[in-house]
C-alpha cells in the first residue's frame, strides 16, 4: 500500500525591517507598541537601532536603515532615496526648539554670539539660520548643550547660547539658564504654521506596497500608544534623562498628538513652506517637494 505524504508548511523567513529612532521619550512612546510586539507584523521582524537624530540623519544619506526617523531638514538631502511616512511627524505647534543663555542677549549679540547646535541637519539648525542667518556656532551632542552654555565652553571652545531639542525644552531652568527665543512660536508668528521638525521615511527601493504596508503599522504603533497611554509612557521614561513623569507627560504630548498620527493638509503646508525658505535662503541646495507613502 502506498504511503501518503502530508506537506509540511513552508516556512518563509522573516524580512527585516530596520529602524532608527532617537533615544527620548517622544519617539520612545511613538515606537512603543513596534519594539514591545503589541501590534502584529506578519511577514515583518523589525529591528530598533536607538541613535541620536544628528546620527541618524548623517546615515541616512547611505540609505543604510529600511525606516528611519529624520530631521525634515535632512530629508532635503535624502528626498531621492526616502519617501515620507503620512504619520510621526513631531510638530511643533506654537512651540519649538528654544535658544538659552546664561544671561538676555539682545538681537543684535545673538547674532554674533557662539551658538552651541545639536547638528548642522537638524530643524532645529535650520530654523536658528532662518532666525538670525549666519552665525559662530559649535556641533555638541544635544544631551551635552545645557551644561556647555552653562559653563561657558565646549572642549575649548566658547559658548554663548544653546540651541535646545527634546527634554532640554523643559528642563534648561534647571541649569539656570534664560530662553531667548522660541523658534517654533517664531515660526508661527512668521507663517501661521506649525513647525515639522521630526518626520519618519521609508526607503524607496522597498517598493510602494511594502512602504505603504510599513506606513500602516506605524500609524498602529502611534495609535496604540495614544490609546493605551500609561504603559507606553512608562515605557518611554527610561529614555527621559531623569525627567519626572509629569514631565515626560508633558513632553510626549507636544510631540505625539494628532499631528504625529497625520500631517493633514495644513501639516503638508508647512512641510512645504519650511523647505521652500530653506531654499530662497541659500541653507538647502535645491528645491524639494516632499514625497509621501501614501
């Protein structure tokens, strides 16, 4: 009697899917429910590499991460390799990176002044050139900006003023330093935008399916979070550099909102808007109209 043989099922591997994200809590919280397996990925295994954004927008001009977190500023560099997610944009609405001094500094002196900058494609460093045009300035590790301006220096180098992203936006008091300008209520004064200063991007050689695929399950990660607020916020603290729960509290939801869930149309504007002065101001090369997963 013959024997029946039963087909086993084919196990195909698993695609990775590698991503980049900043070690803070916004992106922490954004990232939570990717990273902890609490949304299905079928066909996916995500990898999290967690570097600071200077990095991160530096490799991206390799194309080395399959979804990547990127200054908007660095996306004008890479626009040809990466599309846009629709989704985690951290948007600063009314608010933004902030510069801090020991001591008020007039337009005049803030303009000769020392800055001390978190990296030469980050918003931040776009806005701040929009602000005042060119000045001195010196790349310090973002977390190492606070206690460079309030000791005046930076491995020998003088310093004036900090450019402040992520937490330092609510802790520079702390250091007993003054805010001197807020470049995102600037911007909005300016344009009666919202200033993107975060995005995510997906490589363009995945393909549109498989980008729009990767789109999706960020958006539910995002969603997630929102809907399940207090363990991803926990989870998001152990990136917060000693921020207390209110604080990161505070945090995350400047920059993890609806905006972060979909630029929407006026979102887009200012994408737009931010990148076409870039341009006229000589900062960005080239004009660059943002390309979407859509």
């Amino acid at each position: 009697m013959a024997q029946t043989h039963r087909k086993l099922p084919v196990s195909h591997p698993l695609q990775v899917i590698r991503v980049g994200h900043s070690p803070d809590p916004d992106d922490a919280f954004m990232f939570y429910a990717l990273a902890q397996g609490k949304i299905e990925t079928p066909g996916l295994q995500f990898q999290h590499e967690l570097v600071d954004i200077e990095t991160l927008n530096r490799r991206a001009g390799a194309g080395e991460l399959e979804l990547t977190a990127l200054s908007l500023h660095a996306y004008a560099y890479v626009a040809e390799r990466y599309a846009l997610c629709t989704c985690g944009v951290s948007m600063g609405d009314g608010y933004g990176p902030l510069v801090v001094a020991r001591r008020p500094l007039d337009a005049q002196e803030l303009r000769s002044a020392v800055v001390a900058v978190p990296g030469t494609l980050t918003t931040a460093w776009l806005a701040l050139r929009l602000y005042r045009g060119e000045g001195p300035h010196v790349v310090v590790p973002f977390e190492q900006i606070l206690g460079a301006v309030a000791a005046g220096h930076y491995q020998g180098t003088p310093v004036d003023a900090g450019l402040i992203i992520h937490e330092g936006q609510l802790t520079y008091g702390e250091a007993g330093l003054a805010s001197l300008v807020d470049l995102g209520a600037w911007w909005l004064d300016s344009t009666g935008l919202p200033l993107p200063l975060g995005v995510n991007a997906i490589r363009k050689d995945l393909g549109p399916a498989l980008a729009r695929r990767i789109n999706r399950l960020m958006r539910q990660s995002i969603d997630y979070a929102l809907e399940h607020r207090e363990e991803a916020l926990a989870y998001a603290l152990q990136y917060g550099r000693d921020l207390s729960r209110q604080q990161a509290d505070r945090f995350v939801g400047m920059y993890v909102n609806e905006w972060t869930r979909d630029f929407g149309p006026r979102g887009r504007h200012a994408v737009s808007e931010l990148l076409r002065r870039g341009h006229e101001a000589g900062i960005i090369p080239r004009r660059v109209e943002a390309e979407y997963v859509e």
